[in-house]
C-alpha cells in the first residue's frame, strides 16, 4: 500500500537541496571490484591524520561512555594560546560546516539576504535557505578573481550576512588583504562578513589574509577553520569559528550542548600543536601542486592557479567523458557540473604516486579521444 505523507514541512525545505558529497570510495570499490581506489575529490589530506592525534585517540577509546566537554574549554584555550586571541573568541563545532548553520540560525530572518560569490563552496546557500532567507549570488570576475565592486553593489537594506571563501573552493582564487579590507569599510556594519579561511594555511601569496587581523581590528567578521584539511581530522568533524567575544556569545546559544564529540576534541588540540604533520602536509601540497601544473601544462589543459590543496582544471566539452572515465579506472575527481561549471575538473592535490597516476591516466583518456 502506497502512503502519502500527511504532515507539511516547512515551506523553506522547498529551496534546499542536499551537498553532494564526493563518492565514496568503498562505493566505487563495490561497483568496479577494484581494491586499489585513488580519490581526489573531497580536498583530504593524502598523508593521512595527524599521527599526534592518533596517538591521544587511542588513549582516550576507554573514555568514551563520558559525555564530551560541551564547552570544548581545552581546545578552546589551545585556539587562543595559538592565535594570540582570548578563549571566548573561539566556537568549536561539527566541521566548519556545522558553524555555518549555526551562524545561519543565530542571524538570519526570513526576510533577509546573504551574498555568496560564485561559484563557491555550496554550505553557504544551504544555511541560508534552511532559514528561508534568500541567496543573492555575485559571480566572481574573470579568471574566478573576486569583483570587490560587484560584491559591495550587491548590498541592499536586507543583506544580513556576506560569505566570502578564500582560498576559494573549487577555483583556488584568493580575496587579498587590501580587496577584504576594502570591502569591510564600505559595509554597514550591521552585515556579517563570514571568512571561511578552510584552505587558509596552503595559501603563499604574500597578500592573503586569514582574516583574524581584521578579526582583532574590530570587524564583524568571523573566521572559520576546520581540522578537516591541513590536520587530516575529515572523520572525526572538528571545526571552528573565531570572532569578537559579543559574536561568539549569541552563536553559543543555537549549538547543541555536546556538537563536538570527545575524541575530536582531543584529536584537535593534539593536531594543532603536530608541527612535524604539518610541515610534511604543506611540503606535499606544495610538490604536488607543481607536479599537477606541470602535466597539466604537458597536456595543453588550462588550470586556475591555486592557493588551496585543489586544482581547477579546464578539459573543454570533454570534462564529463574525462571524468567518468578516471572513475571507470579508480580515481575519483569532482566534476564542475555543481558549480555549474561543466567544462572543469576539480583535482584534489594527492601524494606523488596518486598524481602519477592521475596524470597518466589523463594523458591515456584524451590520446583515445
Ligand atoms: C570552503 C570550505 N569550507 C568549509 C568546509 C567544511 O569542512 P568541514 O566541515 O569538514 O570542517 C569545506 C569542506 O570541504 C570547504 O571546502
């Protein structure tokens, strides 16, 4: 017997649509029979977590029927001790992506509207529509840099909250200091500027900003981080938001008491201080950036350049063929159709072997044609 579904949901769950995850590997590995998976589609860290962190999750299993700290105090004072900030600076929560729906839910009304550049990372929209509040979309300028002008021109009476991701994902364009700064003084300054510096620490242009100079300058402006990325923690959710301590406080009170499970907490604080992690994460970024460049400038594929562990890359009418193909022989990369760019790829940065791999396969796909 069929049953319809009696009880409406709200109106605004008509706008959202689900994230569209990369595919797993154990599903790929199911559907094709092949143990060996290569993925290069969710931005992860290719060495592996941090091996600190590993060490104090395996201390702490036995732990795990205590409820975690809801107040995350330790981690918190490992962020301010780290940033040179005070702890009530700093929200943790599930993965970056749990601080944008909470900020969604502490400041936006129905009414209200959001700027989102694009294309860029898809959260920022679904927070908004889960409020029923409306996305404005301000289409990056050529070569994916940001238009600071087309940003400020989008502000109207009812723009709440302005997300601006740099690095940004999937292009690995970048906002410069003088460009943030700029768009900051000509804001009312009753509209949230969300930073979401994600990729902050793969960034080597000398005029990037992570935003907590302005952070600490005064703007109402909030930083988000994740432990996804740099710290190899994707698993185990730990993100966090940084801000004045007024903007905290009202943050706090839409959060769930125990967002942040226990062995996250402890991960990241071990994670953050891994220095050795760290450096071998950002030296493998960096090779593994410029063997990409390198095939892909062997192959005549053009590619934005990156400040991210990301490259976006431009395959022409055949980047669906292209893409399909590399996941018919293991490796899976994202497709541009979600940011409505079809012609691209985007290419996590792996380790050499997974980029090797990648490359010739590549190279294998177009000499077919
Ligand atoms: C730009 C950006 N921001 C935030 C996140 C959220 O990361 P997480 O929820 O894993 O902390 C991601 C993840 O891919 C991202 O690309």
């Amino acid at each position: 017997m069929k049953h319809s579904f009696p009880i409406p949901v709200r109106g605004a769950l008509r706008n959202l649509s689900p994230y569209s995850p990369g595919k797993p590997i154990w599903e790929l590995q199911q559907e094709l029979g092949l143990s060996n998976i290569i993925k290069l589609a969710s931005n992860e860290n290719p060495l592996g977590p941090s091996p600190k962190a590993l060490e104090v999750v395996a201390q702490s299993l036995s732990d795990l029927h205590r409820y975690p700290d809801a107040s995350t105090v330790r981690l918190r004072q490992a962020l301010a001790a780290h940033h040179q900030m005070t702890p009530e600076q700093f929200i943790v929560s599930n993965g970056g992506d749990e601080l944008i729906t909470l900020i969604a839910k502490t400041f936006l009304e129905q009414e209200d509207e959001v700027i989102v550049c694009s294309p860029s990372f898809s959260e920022y929209e679904f927070g908004t529509h889960l409020m029923g509040a409306t996305v404005v979309q301000v289409p990056l300028g050529p070569s994916f840099k940001f238009d600071r002008e087309a940003i400020i021109n989008a502000v109207t009476a009812r723009t709440r909250w302005l997300c601006l991701c740099s690095p940004n994902n999937p292009t690995g364009t970048y906002l410069t200091r003088k460009d943030l700064h700029y768009i900051l003084d000509a804001l009312p300054k009753d509209i949230l500027v969300l930073l979401d510096a994600a990729y902050s620490q793969f960034a080597t242009a000398s005029d990037y900003t992570d935003g907590l100079e302005f952070v600490r300058a005064g703007y109402p402006v909030i930083v988000l981080q994740t432990f996804s990325k740099l710290h190899g923690l994707a698993g185990l959710r730990a993100g966090y938001g940084a801000a004045s301590e007024t903007l905290i406080q009202q943050i706090v009170k839409v959060k769930e008491p125990f967002n942040v499970n226990a062995l996250a907490q402890i991960a990241a604080t071990a994670a953050l201080r891994d220095n050795e992690h760290i450096r071998l994460t950002l030296e493998t970024n960096r090779e593994g950036k410029l063997q990409l460049y390198h095939a892909f400038q062997k192959m005549g594929l053009p590619y934005v350049e990156s400040m991210g562990n990301f490259v976006l890359v431009e395959f022409g009418a055949e980047a669906k063929g292209v893409y399909e193909s590399l996941m018919a022989r293991g490796i899976i990369v994202r497709y541009g159709e979600i940011w409505n760019l079809p012609r691209h790829l985007r290419i996590s940065i792996g380790n050499r072997e997974e980029i090797s791999a990648l490359t010739q396969a590549i190279a294998d796909i177009l000499a077919c044609g």
